[in-house]
C-alpha cells in the first residue's frame, strides 16, 4: 500500500513496485497540493490491491515522463533497504525550511505560534546560521550568537526616531525564545543526519515584566469617559468582567449570549496570521478565515479555537453587562437593516458597523489612543484589563484561585505566579498595621480591661471610652486595618 507523506511543502506519495527483472524498488512522488497526492495515493492502492503490476510500473514511468525536472532524483533510484541518506554537508537554512512545517503540524501549531517561530527566524537566526553547515555548528557559536543578539538594537516603534546608540537592545524573552527555537530542532536533525552530535549548552536567563493593571475603581473610571464610543466601552467592560483576553473579546459569538441563564460562551477568538501559516498547517486548526480588505495583504483575520481546551468556558455576566449587549444586539439589528445584503454577518458581538471582524491588535490600539486622550499616566495594555478582573476576583473570593482560574480559563499556577501581586493601598494598610501592632506601647496589652456593651445609639459612650483608654483606641485601629487589609 501507498505511504502518503508531508516533507516541508511538499505532499508526497510512497510506494514500492517491481521492475520487469523482478527487482523491487521504491518510487517517491511529489505534488504541490495534497489533494493531487491523495488521489494518487488511492490510485496507486487500488492497482496494488488488485495485483495490477504491469499499471503499477507504467504509472512510475508516466509519473516520470510528466515530471522531467525531478528526473535526476531518480538516476540512483534507492531500492529496499538503502542506507539513510547523509545530510552533514546541508546547511542549517536547508534543514529549517524541511523541519519546520512538520514539527509545527506534529505539534499542533497554532497560526500564531507559527508566525512567531519564521518572524524570529527572519530576523534573528537565519541572518546568523542559514548559511552555516548544521554539523559544525558548536556548542561555543551557539553560545557567541546569544551573545550577539543581547547587543542587537531592537526595530520597530521602541526605536523609532532614536539613535543607534540609543535604540533599545533585545529583550531578555525575545533571546530566549530564539534560542529555545535554534535548539529545538537538534534532536531531529540528529535523526535525520544533518548532524552527528547535539550541542551542549544552557538557556540564556529571562527577565520577565510583570504586566501592568488598574485597580477596579480605575477601571470603572476609564469606562465612565468612554461612553461616547459604545464598542470600546462593551470591550473594556466584557474584558474586565470576565476576564477575556482582546482576540476572545472580539471572537464572541453573538448567539451564544443567554439572557435567562445570565451567561455566554467562549468557544472562539479573531487572530490576524501570516497566509504562509495557513497553507503550511492543517485546515482544522482554522474555524474561518474571513475575506480581505486589501487584497495584497499579506496576512488574513481568521477565526479559531480558544488558546487552550480550558479557555472553551461559561462566563455568567452582571446585570449591567447584560443590558449593555442588550443595547449593542439592537444596533447589530439596525446596521443589518440598514445595510441590507452590504452586511457581512459572521455572527460577532463586537464587529464593524457593515459586521466585519476588528483586529484585536486594532481594540488594544484604540484603548491606548483613548488613554492617552484623557492623559492617563498609568496606561495599560488591554490584556492588562484581564489581569485587573483577575486580581479583583481574587480578593473578592477571598483567595479562591482554583474558582477563579477556573473562570477565566487559567490553570491556578499561572494565576498565582502572574497576577497575584499586591495593591499599593493594601501595601499601605500593612505598613500602618506592622506600626500599630510593633512598635512600645502599640501591643495589645496581656489583659484589656472589660468594657461595657456598646448600646445601640450610644457612640457618644464609644468615643468617651476611647478617650479614657488608649489601650482601646489601639485595639480598634487595628482591628479596622485588619479588615480593610482582608477586603481591599
């Protein structure tokens, strides 16, 4: 039977047949697409099934004929049991553009995950290695090329209008990140002879930045000055609330919204991707792919499953919440009445006006534009919203992180490692608190003296006693530290 194979972007078809002296060879077809090897594929089974040699080798020599480019790959055609081919003279650039493709559909790549590893190739590691044989490429140049990249400037809008010697270097998370994608490949370029030996050396260190936030107040803040823009005011809302990251935000599937149960689903987000990472990797990792703006683009928005299974959730929504996608559905409705068949619906909550997707790139850009608009100066990402939801749930479940991970599709690990840090007012209240109960004559002495019950009313009779016992008055500013520490 046929082996039907995916090298690189090519789609292959293997099989074996016997000459005419009964000599028993392999024959190893190319096509560019898969569905022409799957058809081969079949053909070829068929024939073998049925005991067919004679059409089995005429399909080998009619295969040839048609692909006379590739005819020399045949000219030492391998038979039966040949030994591996030697790859140790081929370039790390060759063994890239073979392995890639295949390590991320193995993987289960997501298109974004893909565009990361060929954007840090382009730009960091192939200008470096792509010309290097891979079987000589030491433990020491590994180590060198680290080295390289910390004093590599960055490009982009963190340089812009700078000097050379001014621009920013590399990040400390983009360095490890090329390195983990140059050595992940070892290990099968071993397997595959491009190399002998794998070489050994260690993971550059990560600095990782703690992601800023709001507290709720702030965020409550900001959304009373962004009334006047009701996508932007629905998006900040959704994402504080439930805790969603922007491509979850705008992904939301309007039917999925249950006003009886109070609840939606997330079963989907927009992510905008290379086209080369859409025909690299499998179709069932795209739930959609939505139509160009501009037709020379190189990227499309497409519509996929969540990052993780755990991400696929339930979210129950507030009151006010409710009523706010309430209002938006109704204009959903009007814009459809109003555009006729000029609507596009894919069935988005948050979506242009004629019903297009918005980039979730675009939301954040517009949420920085508006903050800077009303000169904050403790801007945030708008992944920062997540995190803010995350950190208010946390206190207000009283440090349930198992419910409140679950909520938001996290595993609690990653909730306590990334957004469990302390507010500056909690901060504050500690200190007040270490003052009242550290320092002589601020202990709880070893016997308060018994007070009177305090009569409904009576607070002139409280604030005597507090008077006549300082003993008392320390007792009761630290019980109200303690408790805003607890709820704040």
């Amino acid at each position: 039977m046929a082996t039907y194979k995916i090298r690189g972007t090519s789609h292959n078809v293997i099989y074996t047949y016997c000459t005419e002296d009964g000599i028993r060879k392999q024959q190893w077809e190319t096509y560019s697409t898969e569905l022409e090897a799957i058809q081969r594929k079949t053909c070829i089974d068929f024939l073998q099934k049925n005991r067919r040699a004679d059409e089995v080798r005429a399909a080998v020599v009619d295969y040839r004929e048609k692909h006379t480019p590739a005819k020399a790959l045949y000219a030492a055609e391998p038979t039966m049991g040949d030994t591996p081919e030697d790859n140790t003279h081929r370039t790390y650039a060759e063994f890239i553009e073979r392995f890639l493709p295949v390590y991320a559909r193995k993987r289960r790549f997501s298109p974004n995950t893909y565009d990361s590893y060929t954007s840090n190739l382009k730009n960091h590691i192939l200008p470096y290695f792509g010309n290097c044989v891979m079987s000589r490429i030491t433990a020491e140049e590994i180590d060198n090329f680290i080295d390289f990249l910390s004093n590599k400037p960055c490009k982009g809008s963190r340089s812009h209008g700078k000097s050379t010697a001014k621009r920013p270097k590399l990040s400390s998370a983009t360095i490890k990140k090329c390195y983990n994608i140059l050595m992940v490949g070892f290990a099968t370029a071993k397997k595959w002879h491009y190399v002998n030996e794998i070489p050994q050396t260690s993971a550059p260190a990560e600095k990782t930045r703690k992601r800023s936030f709001w507290a709720p107040e702030r965020v409550f803040e900001f959304m009373s000055q962004a009334e006047d823009d009701p996508i932007l005011h629905l998006a900040v809302h959704l994402a504080f609330v439930c805790s969603l990251r922007a491509g979850e935000v705008v992904g939301i599937a309007a039917d999925t919204v249950d006003f009886r149960d109070r609840s939606m689903w997330i079963t989907q987000i927009v992510q905008r991707v290379s086209d080369e990472s859409i025909k690299k990797l499998p179709p069932e990792v795209i739930l959609k792919v939505f139509p160009k703006k501009l037709a020379h683009s190189s990227s499309s928005l497409i519509l996929k499953d969540p990052k993780t299974e755990g991400s696929r959730r339930k979210q129950y929504l507030t009151t006010p919440l409710l009523k706010e996608i309430r209002a938006r559905l109704d204009t959903i409705r009007e814009n459809k009445e109003l555009l006729g068949p000029e609507y596009q619906d894919h069935g988005l909550l948050i979506c242009q006006p004629d019903g297009t997707p918005i980039d979730p790139k675009s939301l954040d850009k517009a949420f920085k534009a508006r903050q800077t608009a009303l000169n904050m100066t403790d801007q945030i990402e708008f992944q920062g919203l997540r995190k803010s939801g995350q950190m208010h749930k946390v206190r207000l479940s009283q440090n349930n992180y198992q419910l409140v991970a679950q909520s938001a599709g996290q595993s609690p690990e990653v909730l306590m490692s990334n957004y469990n840090e302390a507010l500056e007012s909690e901060k504050r209240t500690l200190s007040l608190l270490v003052e009242t109960n550290f320092y002589p004559g601020g202990a709880t002495p070893p016997a308060a003296p018994t007070q009177a019950p305090l009569q409904a009313g009576a607070v002139g009779a409280l604030l005597e006693q507090v008077q006549q016992d300082p003993a008392l008055s320390r007792q009761i500013l630290q019980l109200l530290l303690s408790n805003a520490l607890n709820i704040a």
